[in-house]
C-alpha cells in the first residue's frame, strides 16, 4: 500500500479567470468541498497517511484551508515553490522529501480512489495513467505499446487521443531522470522529457470512470454536476414546514430553507445560508455559504460562492457566481442558445468552445446587478463588475467594467 503522495498546487490558474484572481484554483469549489480537499479524501480512502502539497500562488490561503490535516485523516506537510520552472522542477522540490513510492497528481482535476488503489498493483515501479478524449489539442497525448510508454506528444493533437491524466505512481527514480534531462529549449525541467527518458521503465495505465481536469472556468460547472451526486445527505440547520424536497440535500450549520420551496436532484446548501421563501434549487446546486437565494428564485446547476446572493425573483442556470456578488431584483442569466447550439465564449482574448450546450454566466467577486438586468448564455463578468437596470449583457467584461 502507498501512504505517500504529493499534490501540485502551486500556481495561479490563469485560465481560470476571473474566479482564480482572488481564490487560488485548487480552492475552488466542488461539490461542496472543494477541489484539493476532495483530492485528499479520495487519497486517504485508499490509505495515504501522509502527503506533501507544493504550494506557491497564496500559499497562505492554502495552508490556512487545510491545516496539518489532522481534521482531514492525514499528516500534511507544505513544499514552498518560490520560482516556478516547469513541471518537472515542481516535482523535484520532493527530492529528499520522498522516500520510496508516492502518487503524484496536479491540484487541479477530479479524481476517484478506486483509479489509485489500481496503480498499487506495479511495485517499485513507475505509473502515469492516461484516458481517451475526443480532442486532445490541448492535452499531451500519449503513445503506448503493451502497457510501456513510448512516447508524450505535447499539445496540438487533434481529434482522439490518448492524453496524459496528471496522476503518476513515482518512485525516486524520476528525480534522477529529471536532473539528467535538465532544461527544454524553453529553460524550463519538463516532466514529460524525464518520463520518455526512462519510457521503457514507466508504465501506461487507461483511467476507469470519470475523470476532469479543470482547466477552464466552465469545467467546474461540468465536474460539479458529477460530483455533486456523491454528497452525503444530512440536515445540520432548519428545514420548515411545506418544503417539498424531491432528491438528495446536505443543509449546513445555521442555515434555513423557508416554507413553500421546492428541491430537484441533489443539491448542497452550505452553512449560514437563507433559501425562501418560495425558492425553487434544481440539481446541481452549490451553495458555498452565508448565501441568499430568496422568494420567486429559481437555482439551476449552479455554483454561488461564499456570499453570493439571488435574493429577488432571479433565474440562474449552468452558472458560477463569485464570492459576494449580488443579482438585483429580476436579473435573469440564460443558459441555452436559441439555436441550442454549443456555446463559444471569448475568454482573455481568444474564442474558444466551452464544449456546452447550457452555459449561463461566470461572475466574478463582487459584481452587482441592477434590477432587470438580463444577461446571455457564455457571459463572462470580472471581479467588482456594475451592470446597470434593464441592461443586457453579453459577451466578456473585463474587471471593474460599469455596463449600462
């Protein structure tokens, strides 16, 4: 049994914008936990006892969210990344910190124990598991031959593809192989330049299940919706009278759902939260805390942050809202073309397909709308973004915009 691992956290998520711009990414939430601490439940499922995170981008945050772990199972310890030099120099900061076997995953997908506890069968020996994409230009893809890698081809695959998970089973052996691989031609330790290296020692295993990196601001919406299904349903707070709940619903500490709202599916309220009266929280829906989502309000697989509020006759699907922001009264946010075709969004610049055809809007921190204000499926809003009465928006604002 392995009862190391290291977890890759360090770094800002740039393409996460704007929810990664006050939150580091593998803080963010997902299905009512969030990332890293889910990637460490399903460590400590399989009995990983101790693990290191490499931490960089507000480390503070990071090490103030879980501590020494001792709340989560596990002994935590924290590896300082001061300057950032590739993925290889990330995993070569545990030189001298592991010893023998240890998983090693990037802080940022979805995983499930029952895909790391398939790894244990190789002993002493190297593991990188890769799953199958439709498109894999954005992703490594790998070349294998009887379960050996042959080759890592960086990105720019088009159609399927084989690619590169993040989740290895490594020994000491790959710090080796990385010193003696040094720097690409962009000065940087490639992770990958070191695992085709040592390609006939390294083992290629195919993911079971579901697995997500996320990548993008949409993929949180896309990892939620299956992880939402694996809360553990229980009632911390106040449910009224007249409540119809229709699936599954985890009610935190200090919080109330009032009379004549109704739940669909599963659905996560988090602590110091008020919904109702007459709110209506479809499946999918997260929210993180001290929220309000108040009478006439319809949630739809929808993430609200810590402190986000719908509180007024608002509509919201398919949606992540950051932390404080507040919709006025009326605010609508589409989530379906007319056309019910995939949505494409401009983020920093580049149109890109979010690969969805329901996609409201990704909301920053502290944006306020106006009453009436309706807003466009693929929207994107930035932090501390003013959009004003009967507005309509659509398209990407970039932060501290003041749209009328």
């Amino acid at each position: 049994m392995t009862e190391k691992a290291m977890i890759l956290a360090a770094g800002k998520g740039t393409r996460m914008w704007p929810l990664t711009d006050n939150t580091p990414k593998p803080l963010l939430p997902l299905g009512g936990t969030t990332i890293i601490q889910r990637q460490i439940e399903e460590l400590t499922k399989i009995g990983v006892k101790e693990i290191h995170i490499l931490i960089g981008y507000q480390m503070k945050a990071i090490s103030n969210h879980l501590g020494n772990g001792e709340k989560l199972g596990v002994k935590i310890k924290y590896i300082i990344q001061k300057k950032q030099k590739g993925t290889g120099h990330a995993v070569l900061q545990a030189n001298g910190k592991m010893k023998g076997e240890f998983y090693c995953l990037n802080g940022d997908m979805v995983i499930d124990g029952a895909n790391l506890e398939r790894m244990n069968n190789y002993k002493n020996e190297i593991v990188m598991m890769t799953t199958e994409v439709k498109d894999g230009s954005r992703f490594g893809a790998v070349q294998s031959k009887k379960g050996k890698l042959v080759s890592i081809t960086e990105k720019g695959v088009s159609g399927k593809a084989d690619i590169n998970t993040g989740l290895y089973l490594f020994n000491e052996k790959i710090f080796e192989a990385i010193k003696r691989v040094g720097k690409s031609v962009r000065g940087e330790y490639e992770l990958t330049d070191a695992l085709q290296e040592i390609s006939k020692d390294v083992n290629v295993m195919r993911y079971k299940g579901f697995w997500k990196d996320i990548a993008c601001p949409w993929d949180l919406i896309t990892a939620n919706e299956i992880c939402i299904e694996d809360i553990e349903e229980k009632n911390h707070g106040i449910i009224d009278d007249n409540v119809n709940i229709n699936g599954k619903i985890h009610v935190g500490k200090n919080s109330i759902i009032k009379s004549g709202t109704c739940t669909e599916g599963t659905v996560w309220v988090g602590e110091n939260c008020v919904v109702g009266p007459n709110a209506y929280l479809r499946g999918g829906t997260v929210l993180c805390g001290d929220n309000k989502v108040g009478a006439s309000s319809e949630i739809k697989n929808t993430i609200l942050m810590e402190g986000a509020n719908a509180p007024h006759h608002n509509y919201v699907g398919d949606s992540v809202i950051g932390k404080n922001s507040n919709l006025g009264s009326g605010t609508k946010i589409a989530n379906l073309r007319l056309d019910k075709e995939i949505i494409e969004v401009t983020h920093q610049g580049r149109k890109i397909s979010t690969d969805r055809r329901k996609l409201g809007a990704i909301i920053g921190d502290n944006v306020n709308t106006g009453i009436n204000a309706s807003v466009n499926a693929g929207t994107i809003l930035g932090n501390r973004v003013k959009v004003g009465p009967n507005t309509l928006v659509s398209g990407t604002y970039e932060s501290q915009s003041i749209i009328v």
